[in-house]
C-alpha cells in the first residue's frame, strides 16, 4: 500500500511506466520492451501537458474576451482526445479498468456473446474514462469498474451490429471498429436514419459528395484550420490584426503538435496491443472472429472527409447559437472525421443524411460536454492539468469524453438513482441486443430467401 501510494503521489509520469511494463509482461513482452512503452506513454503525457499549458495561455484570454463582446458563455474549452487520454491513463485505477475490460472481451468471446476481438489496446481509454468519472463522482470502485464493463459489452455489441456497414461501405470484411468516438455516433444514427426514411420526399433526397471535396481540400488541412480558427477569434476578442494573427499561428501549431504528441501514446502501446493480439490469437484457434480495429482505417474515405470538413465550420456556428451550450469547440474539430464515419457508413454516402444526422449529433457532443464538463475538469486537476488563466477559471471538455451519447448515457446510469437508472439501462440494452440478434436476422433471412426465389430462372 505504501508502494502504491508513493506511485500516485509521484504522479503519472511514475505511475504510467510501472503500470504499462506490468501490463506487458502479463501479455509475454520482454521487461525491457515493456518499460520502454510505459515510458513513451509517459513522455507522451508530458509533452500533451506542454502543449496544453501553451494552448490555454494563448487561446484562454482570446476565448474569455470573445464570448464577453459576443455575450455568450463559451467557457469549456475543447481540449482534444489526446489530452482527454492522457487524463484517463494517468487515472489510479486505470489498471483495474483496462484489465476489466479485456477480460469482459474475453468472457464474451468464450461465452460466443460477440465476435469482435479488440486488439486496439489505446481506445480503451474511451471505455475507461467512464469508469474513472463515475468513480471520481461516486467514490465507489465497484462503481467505476461496473462503469467501464457496461462500456465495454456495448461497444464490443455495437462493434459487432455494425460489421456489415464497415464491409458494404467501406470494403473490409472480417473487421469491426471498436472505437467508442466512431461507434457512439450510430445510437442517434440508427433511429433517426429509420425516420428520415419514413419521411416522403425525404426519403428521395439522395446526392453524393465526391464533386465537393475539391472545394474543400485547402481549407481543411489542420495547420490552415488551426490559422483560421486562431485569426477569427483574435478578431472577435477585439486584437488587432498583428496579435490575431499570432494566435492564429499558435493554434495551428497547436493543431499539428497535439497528433505528434498523442502519436507517442500510440506508439507505446503498439508493442502491448500486439503482444494482445497474440495472446488472444493463442486461446482462440479456429474461431470466426471480427478483429477490432481503430476507427482511424477507415476516415480517410472521400465521403467521410467531405462530409467532416462541411460540419466543421457549422460545428463552429451551433456552438454559438445553441441555447444553453458552454463548449468552446477547438481540438477535437480535427477529428470529427471520426464522429461521422458510421454515420456515412450507414446513409451509403447520402450528403443529405449525412449533414442532417451529423449535426445532431455534433450537437449532442455539445450538450452533453457542457454537462460533464465541471466534473471532467476536477478529473483532469488531480492529475495535474489545470486551467487556471488570468486570474479565472476555464472548464475543459472534448467531443472524446462522456459527451459520446453512449458514454454520456451509462454515465448518468451509474451516477443517478441507481434504483431507477439501472433498470432502465438494463432493459433498453437488452432490448437492442434481442433486436439486433434476434429480430433483425430473421427478417434478413426471410428477405434473402424472397430475393431468391424472385430472382430463380425456374419461376413461372
């Protein structure tokens, strides 16, 4: 206990090495290579640390100044996935969530409860920085744990529904996309893509986005989104051209530097998210199994950066004008490719569906950033990233946290009335589950079969 004080009272930058090399040797790495991954991640969250100190010192006073002459409150500002990740590995239970999750995979997986094997060890953080807010809120382990286990059959669920959209679409049979940020997105696709669909003339509206892309490509490369974003605030914080200028630049550097840094948490836990995958290949022989993969395979097609770079500057706008919102949208505008790329996915590249499910759910990630947002700040202050500026107080966010409707859902379950919350979450899980794998493949079966004997050359 002694020990295990000491680590948390020396901080992530202690804590991360131990615990990856721990991880990696259960998974068969060598010492030497496992503590070279622990300390990468810890490298990596030092530099996310500077970046971050340097973003809030140059963006923090423009953000204030401009939502004080807009008269809007824009005062949780995005600092990107990257930085939300290395709030969620820093975690003290970190160890217990990420083990509580491979072995809920694992269980399924014997249990034949799902056939995605999730090899992608770094998008666990999606799964685990739910369990670390609800213990941070509840003070309850069992809590938190419970937390990211329910994230966890979800998404390794939802991963699974979504493995025909992933070879229709996109041309990659035999992979699903276990990546909570792109996954998440398809719980307000689904249902309201059926009532687009029900709607007449709605329902004809069909175009596609190859022709747009060409009109888009400059501007959305992220040092000139970085450069214009910085320049427009600066402008509307009232700096003169000069200063908006220099904030622009500072953004863009930003834009480029948090991806280098947040590539060296990659890069550590490439080598334990292979020995994974040998480990599970070992136990499993001869199975039928989708392998998770990071979403991040499939956002460079065409339709989905289209459709991304569109919703970036209406991101931008909504956050404005939406009544009650409080999230300053920055970092993770970078990586709305990730939010849409189910979305595309499910609509065949229909631009129409595209925008129209893509806004709601952009504003969603507002809403539900706005409401978790004091508490993922007090999450990111006990591991040392604070937003103090100018003598006040700025609130941190991400479209990569509990603003994820899945993760927003099951953590407001795990955080209300658990006598009333659990029930519920119980019976809308088990209800999706029965339809996607019940219900859904009879009516599959039976259309097939009609097709077949409509399409037989022996028919009269």
């Amino acid at each position: 206990m002694q020990f295990f004080n000491f680590l948390l009272n020396a901080g992530p930058t202690v804590m991360l090495p131990v615990i990856i090399t721990i991880i990696g040797l259960i998974f068969g790495l060598k010492f030497t290579k496992a503590f070279k991954s622990g300390l990468t991640l810890a490298i990596g969250f030092a530099g996310i640390k500077l970046v971050i100190n340097f973003m809030s010192t140059n963006l923090g006073p423009a953000a204030q100044a401009m939502v004080k002459h807009l008269g809007v409150k824009l005062d949780a500002l995005d600092v990107g996935w990257g930085s939300i990740a290395a709030v969620t590995w820093s975690s003290p239970i970190i160890a217990i969530l990420i083990f509580a999750i491979f072995a809920v995979n694992m269980l399924m997986l014997v249990l034949k409860a799902t056939k995605t094997l999730d090899v992608d060890i770094w998008n666990y953080h999606h799964m685990a920085i739910v369990g670390v807010m609800v213990y941070f809120v509840t003070h309850n382990i069992f809590l938190g744990v419970a937390a990211s286990v329910t994230m966890a059959i979800t998404t390794f669920k939802i991963a699974d529904w979504s493995a025909p959209l992933v070879e229709r679409f996109f041309g990659i049979p035999g992979v699903t996309l276990p990546t909570v940020s792109a996954l998440s997105s398809l719980v307000i696709a689904w249902p309201l893509n059926w009532l687009l669909d029900c709607i007449p003339g709605i329902n004809k509206i069909k175009f596609s986005v190859r022709d747009a892309q060409k009109y888009l490509g400059f501007f959305g490369d992220q040092m000139i989104l970085g450069l214009l974003m910085g320049f427009v605030i600066g402008l509307l914080a009232r700096y003169d051209i000069i200063k908006s200028f220099e904030l622009g630049v500072n953004m863009a550097a930003v834009l480029i530097l948090i991806p280098k840094m947040t590539s060296l948490f990659m890069e550590g836990l490439m080598p334990i998210s292979e020995a994974a995958k040998g480990f599970t290949q070992k136990y499993f022989k001869g199975r039928e199994l989708f392998i998770g993969l990071d979403a991040a395979v499939v956002v460079g097609n065409p339709d989905v950066i289209t459709t991304a770079l569109i919703l970036i500057p209406l991101t931008i706008f909504m956050s404005v004008v939406l009544p009650g919102n409080r999230v300053l949208p920055f970092a993770d505008l970078a990586v709305i490719p990730f939010r849409v790329a189910m979305v595309v996915a499910l609509t065949r590249g229909n631009l129409f569906k595209n925008l129209i499910i893509g806004l709601v759910t952009t504003a969603s990630l507002l809403y539900f950033g706005t409401f978790t947002a004091p508490i993922l700040t007090e999450v990111a202050q006990t591991v040392g990233i604070d937003l103090a500026i100018a003598g006040g107080a700025i609130m941190i966010s991400s479209f990569a946290s509990t603003s994820m409707v899945q993760s927003f859902l099951v953590f407001m379950a795990f955080t209300g009335n658990l006598m009333i919350t659990m029930p519920i979450m119980i019976l809308v899980i088990a209800a999706s589950w029965y339809y996607f794998d019940i219900i859904q493949p009879r009516v599959k079966k039976v259309t097939d079969e009609k097709v077949t004997v409509t399409d037989s050359p022996n028919r009269m």
